[in-house]
C-alpha cells in the first residue's frame, strides 16, 4: 500500500481556521456563568447510571453520578444529527434568534439542572465524532458558549473497533460477513482516500458538503465499519469548525480498563473541577478489571491472524497520520500510548 502520512502545515490550517473563529459572533444566553458542557464523541458510552458499574467503558459515566455537578444524559443523545433536522426551518432563517432557540432546545435537554450554578452538562453521541456535519453545527448552535465546551473521546485500535462494532450491530452476523463487508470498504477507502477523491491529506479545510459530494463522486454506499477507524480525518474536522484542540481530551479504551481511576482524575482536571468521587465507586475502579459483559464479539469466531493483519496493514497508515496531526496540535492526549 502506499505510504499515506498527513502532514498539515499549522500555518496553512491556523488561516482557515481563525477565518471560521471571526465568523463566530458572541450572543450570550441565560446560562449560569461557570457552568460548562462535557460531550462525549467517540465510543464512550454512558448508560451505566445505574447501581454499579458493568461495563468497563461505562465507567466514566457512572463517575457522573456520584460526582457532584455533574449531569448526564444517560442515553446516546443525538440532538446534533438526528434531532438537529427538526429545526430545519429554524435556522433558515440564519440569525443569532434561530440559534438561540436551537441552543435553548438543547440546554432544556438536562431540565432545571441546567440552569443551576456550577454544573457540568454531560452527554454521549458517538456519532458525533464520524459525522462531519456535527462539529460545523456546534459551533454554529453553541459558539455562544464556545470556550465553556470540552470534547471526551475515548478510541480503540481501529481494526479491534471495526470488528467488535460490527457484532454490536448485527448479532447474527458471522465472521464471513465481516471479512465481507471489511474487504469491500477497504478497497472503497483506498480507491476513494489514497486516489484523491477524499480530503485527508489536503492542507486546507473543506466543509462537510463538500467532503461528502466528493465521497458520493467515489461511492454510493458503505458501511463505515472500517472508516470509522480513521481519526486523524474526524479530528481534523474539529479544527476545521472552530474548535481548539486544546478543548479536546483523547485517550483510549486500554486506559480505561487499566487505570480508570487515573484516568477520571484526569477528566476532571481537564474540565477544571475537584475530584470528588463515592467511596464505594473509588473501590470498585481499584478492583481490577472486571467483565465486559455487554460486548457481542465473544459470542463469534475470533477474527483471524490473515484477515486481521490486512486490517491492520491499512490501519497502520492512518494511525501514522494521526500521530503526526496530533504532534503538530495542542491536543488534550498521551502521544506516545498511540
């Protein structure tokens, strides 16, 4: 395969995006002042606001129940891409009043809480990370309250993410169908990425019309199992709506299972309140690992060494990339566990 390496003069990037950044006109909302967003983007799932903790990588949100000020949304919330839609007609009208109502709608999602001094509003959508539009609507909806906003995403290995989220989705699916499905894609992405027709490896911005005419030009259909494994590209959208890389914090599932209580003071640091946590959490996190017993991929064959090195192989040039994306910005992350 081709050797395909990201390398983004800051220079060329800062341009485009302090363009979008002027853009941004402040309109400040009846929000209590010290009050601050947490979302979650990438594979952190917070539905384990229950009695104690299953999942591993529920962990941090189980931590927002006991921890005083924070508030969850405790299921995948998707108000940037499928609820967004409903306010359509809203914001055709492309004025600071039909972005006050949007944003209103989604302060409203967490209630009274929302509206109480000191609060960390959490919530989780996945998708908001693959979905190129979502970054560009954030700020457009929330640029209000732009530097009051923190970015959690959690990552795996591409190739272990492909596999298991593929199970996640179709339980009856067999090992055939991933090899399949995975093959096809990867042919999409290096006909689609390394020919050109995508924009990883440009040196400006594009909007996410534009990336996504250029992926209709390529493609008509995909399953995103394994472009979802492809950071560097969804990161590098934050940039390019506005966001600064250093309101994003990225770490990985392995640290989440190894020193997840390490890693929640570290979240807490990141969004700038005390570390205050339920003695009987703090002693569930210092247990060990325990069983991830919502996972699917158990009840399958394990993929194989040849299929997964194949994967692997077309992985290793992407996550190249994002190493090399991330030593050129200010990034919330560890480098080196990469």
């Amino acid at each position: 395969f081709a050797v395909l390496c990201i390398f983004l003069p800051v220079s060329v990037l800062a341009d485009d995006i302090s363009k979008r950044n002027q853009s941004q006109v402040d309109n400040n909302p009846p929000f209590p002042k010290g009050n601050r967003f947490l979302i979650g983007v990438a594979d952190w799932r917070p539905k384990s606001c229950y009695n104690n903790v299953v999942n591993l990588s529920r962990k941090v949100a189980t931590y927002c129940t006991w921890n005083k000020g924070f508030h969850c949304i405790t299921t995948e919330f998707h108000f940037f891409d499928v609820e967004y839609i409903k306010f359509r007609e809203i914001l055709q009208k492309n004025n600071e009043s039909a972005k006050h109502e949007v944003f209103q709608a989604y302060l409203d999602s967490w209630g009274a809480k929302a509206y109480r001094p000191n609060q960390v509003l959490t919530e989780i959508t996945p998708t908001y990370m693959v979905d190129h539009r979502v970054a560009f609507r954030m700020m457009d909806t929330l640029s209000a309250r732009k530097d009051d906003i923190n970015f959690l995403a959690i990552i795996r290995n591409p190739v272990v993410r492909a596999y298991s989220g593929f199970f996640q989705s179709d339980g009856r699916a067999q090992l055939e169908d991933f090899i399949e499905v995975g093959t096809a894609e990867m042919d999409i992405i290096l006909n689609c990425y390394i020919n050109g027709s995508l924009f990883i490896n440009e040196k400006h911005c594009h909007s996410p019309e534009e990336h996504y005419e250029a992926l209709e030009k390529c493609v008509t259909q995909h399953e995103g199992v394994v472009m979802r494994g492809i950071y560097v590209d969804q990161l590098k959208n934050f940039l390019c709506a506005g966001w600064k890389p250093e309101q994003i914090f990225i770490t990985f599932t392995f640290k989440l299972h190894a020193e997840p209580l390490k890693l929640l003071k570290e979240i807490a640091s990141f969004v700038g309140i005390p570390f205050n946590i339920d003695i009987h959490l703090e002693k569930q996190l210092n247990a060990g690992e325990q069983v991830q017993r919502a996972s699917r991929t158990h009840l399958h064959d394990p993929i194989t060494s040849e299929v997964k090195d194949s994967f692997t192989e077309l992985n290793r040039e992407y996550n190249e990339a994002l190493i090399h994306f991330l030593n050129q910005h200010n990034f919330v992350c560890n480098i080196s566990l990469i």
